[in-house]
C-alpha cells in the first residue's frame, strides 16, 4: 500500500470516526426519545404481532382445510380461508382452555402449529402479495383514500388499553377468569358467560399470546375481513365502483367504526354473516355443493358469537327454499355441526343449551326471567315509531345514548329507497354497467337484508332492550352494496342538462368528507398517540376514561386482602378487578335480593353466608336509576339498600355517606357526581 492510500485510508477513518462521535454526543444531550417512549412503541408492535400471529395462523388451517375449494380471486381467497381458520383456532383454543389456559401452553402450541403448517404460510403469503384492489377512476381513488384514512384513525384507537362497557363487563372477564383459574369452569352467576364465546376464546389466545389490547386489535381484524369480503363479493358481481363505494359507505357508520375498536362481538358476526351469504351465493351459481357447505359452516360461526345469530342460517334457508330447495339439509347440518361446541358447553355446565333461555338453569328465576326479557316495553302499541325506524335511528340516533345508541351517518337512508326506482334508461349492452345483475342474485340480497331488519325490528317491538341499531350491524354490509348499486342505477336518470347520478355522487363525497373530519377531530380530541409514543402510562390512560370506577377498582385491588369477595351494586363491570368479585351483570342485584330475602336483615345474613366480605355500591349507576324511568326503584328497595349501608356495613372507599333527596321532582343519590363509587365491609355482629 503506498503512502497516498494509506494516508487517504487514514482520513476516512477519521471522518467516520468524527461523525460517529458528533452525532452520539449529541443525542446523548439531546435525547430524541426516552426508554418509556421505545417501550411503549415497542410493546404497541407486539400486540400487532399477537394479532397478526393468531390470522396467519387462522388463513394457514383455512387454506389446509379449504384446499379441495375453488376461489375466483386472492382477496376471496384469503378472506374466506382467514375466516374460517379463526373459527378453528376458537375451538381449539376453547378445547386447550378446558385442560390449562395458561401462556406458555399456547405459546408453545401456536409455535408446533405454524411449523407445521410452514409452508402453507408461505402460500398464503403469495396470495396475499397477489391481491390487487384496482382504482380505475379518480373517484376510486378518491373512495380508497378516504377508506385508508378511516381504517389508520380506526388502528390508533385499537392499540389502546380497553375501555368499553361490554369488554368489560364479559367479552374481557371470560378469558381473563379462565387465565386467573388455570382454565376454563362452569361460569359464574353472570348469564353473559354463557352465551356462545366463539370470539370471546379468540381473546383468550390473544391474552395469551400477550394482552388485552391484541384481543382488540383481533376483534377489529373481522373489520378488515368484512371490508375484504365486501370488496371481493361486490367486484365479483357488479364492478369496481360498486366495491369501493360500498366499503367506504360501511367505513362511514361511526358507531359501526368505533365497536370495531373495541373488544367487542360485532364485527365477528357482521363478518360471519356476510360471507355464509356470499358462499351461498356462489353456490347457486356454480350449483356447487362444497360452497353450501361453506356457507352453512359459516352460519354455524356466527352462532356460535350470539344467540340473535340464529337469524342468519334461516334468512339463508329461505333463500334456498326459493332457488336450490334439494341443498337445504345439507346446509343446516353444517350450521348445527359449526355451532355445537357452544351449546353443548352449555348443556354440559348449566343443563340448558341456550341458557338462560326457555329452559332456565343455575342462577335463574322467574324475577329474573321477567327483568331481563322486558317483554311488552317496546314499540307494538306505537306503530308509527316502528315505521319510521329507519328515520328515527338516522337522524335521532347517537353514539352512547339512549335510543338507538348508534350514530350510523345519512348514506343507507340517503341511497336504499333509491333502488325501488324504475329504470327509465337502462344501459344493459354496456359491459361495465351493473344492470346486467341477475335478478335472482339481487333478490337474494334483498331477502337476506330484509328478514334481518325485521327481525330486527321484531326486537325493537317487544323490548326496550332491543332498541340498538348495533343489533342490525350484521345486514350493514351488505346494505352498503345495495345502496352503492342504487346509485349506480341512478345513471339511468341523467338528463342532457342535468346528471342525478353526478349530483349524488357530490352530496355523497360532501358527507363521506364531512365523516373522515369528524374522524379527524375525535382522534385530535382524545389523542392515543400520546399512550402509543409512551407520554402516558396505561393506569394514567385507563383513570382517564374511566374515572371513578378505575380509582375504585385500584383500591380493591391495593387495599383489600386477596382473599376478599365483593359484591357490586349497580355496576356490570368486573374487568381490572384483581379480586374474586360478582358483578351485577343485568343490574337487578338489589331488586332480586328484595324479591328473594324481602329485609336488609335477611339480606345480609344471606350474603354474609355466602362468602361476600365486601359490597361496592355504583352510587352514579344508582342515581341513574333513580332518575330513569325505564327500570324504576320501588320504595322498599330504597329503604334496603339504605338500611344495609347504615346498619349492617361500614365504608372503607369514600366519605359521602348514601343520602336520599328529591332533585326535579325526583329521588336521587345526595353528592353522587361529586364520589361515583362507595365500598363497604359488614359491621363487627
């Protein structure tokens, strides 16, 4: 080496050495970030892992399963083999949870299982990468921008700890109990672990795996799988247009948006029920058995995620009853077999498959009965009302009130009515026109939609319950293609002066705007980023949203003795509660207790005995009740619950002692705003 490249060696050492040294001192001053905000980031990422772990998994057993079934596309493909492989790995999970719901089983399960099946994950890796969503027109594009925004707020929102009332008060409880115990028990006296818990054990491997937060993000993965669903069925029989159109109208109900979000059910029978539809469908075109059969597993999942699911496999009999009537046994027999574990677990548990309906079962009484049916509370004896229910849950209905407890946006009102129009102008030698869609394939889709939206309003006529637009989450989708075809249809309106279909389109990019800012503003309003980039701890997240409940279950948790049993009043929730506790799941503890003891003596003999040492009370939850005039609070169970605090119980968590007053003509609970949450322990006898 001469001395000129040795000298020039010489100098590029030195410069890499300088600039390594500048810039590490500097940020050694000037730290970019801190050990909590790279944690943060970092555990954020596993929980996506988790998640991605359980549907990689799920589309490896899908597409081992489904090998011998022809798909017409990848999107189709990895949508149905994705779905049918969490149904699955529930059952397995359910199965593994009987014998030990412990992580390190499910770890090194899922581990054997993905080496098994390595090289179907490395196919569904390929179809994956051979997905192509076309985006011919700038309205496309414009519609695909719009879903990719929502779909990114929506994901923030899911990386957050878990703060909704359900998830909370069972969805969450299931798999946190059978992770607590070892396993998988007889449930306790809260009827909501007894319904079916096809996603409620897709949580539990993903609490598993690693938290509550990759349950969420598991529960908002069926929003991706509805959406792909969606997409694939729609470009499959109309066209592009109508695909992206119908996506982003369903990506435009916000309350539908926001429960994708949370540790919830819904999203799980929405999909569920979309593609049973959608195999059915290509069942009666193909005349192919093995799609019936498809469909009618896909029927059985989605009862095993809610009782109200059996709606679906009988709107889809009726649509065979119609066409290929010689199928319907076999498609039936494929829903009973998918949805059997969940109500033979019943059997086995409680005595009563469908507990605690018709046949009753532990726990369960004819009070109970009455309070949790509320039959003849609905709209039978105001016609108007049902009639006008699709007007009523567009415009009056909000997100968290009472109603119909759903903001669903204006598009479904807007374009539904709009395809009972006659075609005046029908382009059928356009190739590209959706006109030329078969009858019978838009039929099938009316009938579906239709019988789920009177069932849906049946539920609204007989209990007051019932009044939940979320409860008609599973037609949404398809819904939302009918809607898209309407307006597609609206072409043949166009006037040489005037273009209704134009038009439309324009007030429908106005909303669709208007929507994604009020996205925009709820994010900047509630800000996860600052948990996800570790500004803000999980406690502090938690006591955020939360409020009084957080602060009294961190003293359940921190000031009672392990071996403490609390009895809730007036609260469903139990998530976060590190001690045995009994929630009142349907809120009628303190009037059950009234109809079967009668006085706070008996009462409190009966509780004592039964192994209670603590009671908390809900004092807002109690106020609530007292102000509302759907669950009225008789006299006699004030005065119990008035003489059990005073008599028979001292408090340890707050200072406001329970107090009666009449505010505004009615009875309330005295500084309820002001300390939400009271916990009690019985007096020395």
């Amino acid at each position: 080496m001469n001395r000129a490249v040795f000298l020039k060696l010489v100098i590029v050492i030195g410069i890499i050495i300088w600039l390594f040294a500048v810039t590490i001192s500097y940020y050694v001053v000037h730290k970019p970030f801190t050990v909590e905000n790279m944690l943060a980031i970092v555990n954020a990422l596993a929980d996506v892992g988790a998640m991605l772990a359980l549907y990689v998994l799920a589309s490896a057993i899908g597409r081992r399963v489904l090998r011998a079934i022809q798909f017409a596309a990848p999107l189709e493909e990895i949508v149905f083999h994705t779905g049918f492989g969490l149904g699955i790995v529930s059952f397995a999970t359910f199965v593994i949870g009987l014998v030990w719901a412990k992580p390190l089983l499910f770890w090194l399960l899922y581990l054997g299982a993905l080496a098994l099946m390595r090289d179907d994950v490395r196919a569904t890796w390929r179809v994956v990468r051979a997905i192509v969503l076309p985006r011919d027109s700038r309205w496309e594009r414009w519609l695909a921008i719009f879903c990719g925004c929502v779909l990114v707020i929506g994901f923030f929102f899911t990386v957050t700890p878990p703060i909704a009332w359900d998830a909370q008060t069972y969805h969450l409880m299931i798999p946190q109990r059978a992770i607590t115990v070892g396993r998988i028990v007889s449930p306790p006296d809260i009827l909501y672990f007894s319904f079916p818990s096809l996603v409620e054990m897709l949580f539990l491997a993903a609490i598993a795996l690693k938290s509550d937060i990759a349950a969420q993000l598991t529960h908002f993965g069926f929003l991706l799988l509805t959406l792909g669903a969606l997409f694939a069925l729609a470009h499959r029989y109309f066209n592009s247009w109508v695909a992206w159109l119908a996506c982003a109208m369903v990506l435009a109900v916000p309350s539908l948006l926001l429960v994708s979000t949370w540790a919830y059910v819904d999203l799980a029978l929405t999909f569920y029920a979309l593609v049973s539809l959608y195999a059915l469908l290509v069942a009666r075109e193909a005349d192919n058995a093995r799609w019936i059969s498809l469909s009618g597993a896909f029927a059985g999942f989605a009862l095993g995620v809610k009782y109200t699911a059996a709606i679906i496999p009988v709107a889809l009999i009726v649509i065979l009853v119609f066409g290929n009537w010689r199928f319907v046994i076999r498609h039936l027999s494929f829903v009973i077999v998918f949805a059997a574990p969940w109500y033979l677990r019943n059997l086995v548990f409680t005595g009563n498959p469908v507990y605690p309906f018709v046949f009753g079962g532990p726990y369960w009484d004819a009070f109970r009965s009455e309070w949790f049916s509320r039959f003849g509370t609905g709209y039978w004896d105001t016609p108007l009302k049902l009639l006008l229910a699709p007007w009523d849950a567009t415009i009056y209905g909000v997100e968290g009130a009472l109603g119909y407890e759903a903001t669903i946006g204006p598009l479904l009102l807007m374009l539904l009515p709009l395809l009972f129009l006659p075609i005046l102008n029908s382009r059928t030698k356009d190739p590209n026109s959706e006109f030329r869609i078969p009858n019978s394939m838009l039929g099938s889709l009316l009938i579906f939609s239709v019988i789920l939206y009177l069932f849906w309003l049946t539920g609204i006529a007989e209990s007051h319950l019932l009044w939940q637009t979320r409860l008609l989450f599973p037609a949404f989708p398809v819904l939302a293609l009918l809607a898209a075809h309407a307006l597609d249809r609206l072409r043949g309106f166009d006037l040489p002066q005037f273009s209704a279909h134009n038009f439309a389109r324009l007030v429908i990019a106005a909303v669709l705007g208007l929507t994604l800012a009020g996205y925009a503003l709820t994010f900047a309003q509630d800000n996860p980023l600052r948990y996800l980039a570790g500004f803000e701890t999980r406690d502090a997240y938690l006591a955020r949203h939360l409020g009084g409940y957080y602060s009294a279950a961190q003293f359940i948790n921190t000031q009672l003795p392990a071996n403490a049993r609390v009895l809730y009043l007036w609260e469903p929730r139990g998530y976060f509660v590190q001690r045995d506790v009994l929630p009142d799941s349907i809120l009628d503890k303190v009037a059950h207790l009234d109809w079967k003891y009668g006085d706070a003596a008996r009462t409190a003999e009966a509780l004592r005995a039964e192994g209670y040492t603590h009671i908390l009370l809900n004092r807002a939850g109690f106020d609530f009740h007292l102000q509302s005039d759907d669950d009225p609070i008789t006299r006699k169970e004030i005065n119990l619950i008035l003489e059990l605090t005073t008599q028979y119980l001292n408090p340890v968590y707050g200072a406001i002692p329970l107090q009666i007053e009449t505010r505004d003509g009615k009875r309330s609970v005295v500084g309820a705003s002001d300390e939400s949450y009271a916990v009690y322990e019985w007096t020395a006898r």
